[in-house]
C-alpha cells in the first residue's frame, strides 16, 4: 500500500526566510504533484513532477523530484505572506490506482 | 466559467437523511473522481470514473453510490446520512488515467454537515 509522508505538518515561518517542505513515499512512482489549498477554498494544482531530477519553479516555490530516494522538495525562497496555505504532494502508481495525498503542510508566514 | 463546478456549495442536514452532490466539468476531460477530506485536512479518493465507467472504488460504505450519466458529469448519492459523513467533498477531473499528464482539477467543495 502506498503511503505519503509529509513534513513538517505544520510551519510557522517569518516573512523573508527560506525553507523546505519534505514529501516521503514508499512505493517507486515517478508521477508526483504539488497542490496548494487555501482555507475553505479548493485545491490548486501547482506542480506536476514526471521524472527523476524533476525540477520545476514558479515564483518563490521550487518542486524537486528524487524518484530514488522517493522524496519530493518543496523549496519557500523568500516568504512571502501570500504564500501562507497548506500544501499537499500526492504521488499516482501506473493503472488503475488513485492519486494518494500527503497529510498537507500548513505554511503560516509571518511578519 | 468554472473548469469544475459542484453544488450544492454547503449542504447541512439530519441524520438519515438521503442527499446528493452533483458535479460537472466543461474541461472535455475522460476522467471524473470523488474526494473527501476530513476535519483534520486528510484528502482520500473515493471514486473514480472515466468514460462514464466506475475504475477506482475504494473501501467507501455503499451507502454512498456514485453516478455518471455523461463524461461532463459525476454525481454522488449519499443514504442514510451518518454524522461521521460530515465532511468536504470534493470532485475532481483530468483528461485522462494514463497519460503523463494527469494534473487533477478540482472543484470547489461541498462542506457537508450532519446533525
């Protein structure tokens, strides 16, 4: 069974910091997303990952993809209040099988 | 206009009661699903359809029996409302299962409620 982990679970940042946001799976996928979601709001896709070394930008928010490892990086450069929301990765195995979310990462940026 | 439109947008109501939520997409997609998140945040699929068939029917009571009259469209009937179904439910939609680019696109949610 496919599991995700994310981490931290939660984080409190202050306004101009960098940080990282960890996503873990535990089974060989090179399919991996990044969604935001803002409070009672949808989801917002933000980044699609397709293979090993994977790395796409927009913004101040970087998505890396080590399908070795099996670990995806969300990178924060420069925070921004903006970018406070909670941000899940979700990976998909081949076929039939669906999407599976992480826990989310609740982003609180601070001045 | 909306990629991915639910309604009703809140929905509260009493136990054992039957409800529905109905989805449509206008992104030409083939592939239609039901999330639910909980109240701690925690996203799982429930269905998923494509085509107008049903391919990923997780471990969901059967009181909730999901429906696709066209590929636009993905439905969702609940029975015998539990409070423990209190939660948002969310459709999605992409252009198709195996393609590489399968970005969902999600809908607004319905925030169930029930008392």
């Amino acid at each position: 069974e496919l599991k995700v982990e994310q981490n931290p679970l939660f984080l409190s940042m202050q306004e101009g910091k960098n940080y990282t946001i960890y996503c873990n799976y535990s089974t060989t996928s090179d399919r991996l997303y990044w969604y935001r979601q803002d409070p009672g709001k949808s989801l917002e896709s933000l980044f699609v990952l397709l293979s090993n070394g994977a790395v796409k930008q927009e913004g101040r928010l970087m998505a890396s993809l080590d399908t070795k490892a099996r670990l995806s990086t969300l990178h924060i450069t420069a925070a921004v209040h903006d970018l406070s929301a909670t941000y899940f990765c979700a990976v998909l195995l081949q076929g039939n099988t669906p999407l599976v979310f992480g826990k989310g990462t609740r982003l609180s940026v601070i001045a | 206009d909306t990629a991915v439109s639910q309604t009703p947008k809140y929905l509260v109501t009493q136990m054992g009661n039957d409800k529905s939520i109905k989805c449509e997409q206008n992104l030409g997609h083939d592939t239609m699903y039901w999330y639910k998140q909980d109240s701690k945040k925690f996203l799982k699929i429930m269905f998923s359809y494509n085509n107008k068939e049903l391919i990923i029917n997780e471990t969901v009571p059967n009181r909730f029996s999901p429906k696709s009259p066209d590929k636009a469209h993905l439905n969702l009937h609940i029975n015998s409302l539990e409070l423990g179904d209190s939660a948002v439910y969310f459709c999605a939609s992409s252009r198709n299962r195996v393609g590489p680019q399968e970005t969902q696109y999600f809908g607004p949610g319905t925030r169930l409620l029930v008392l």
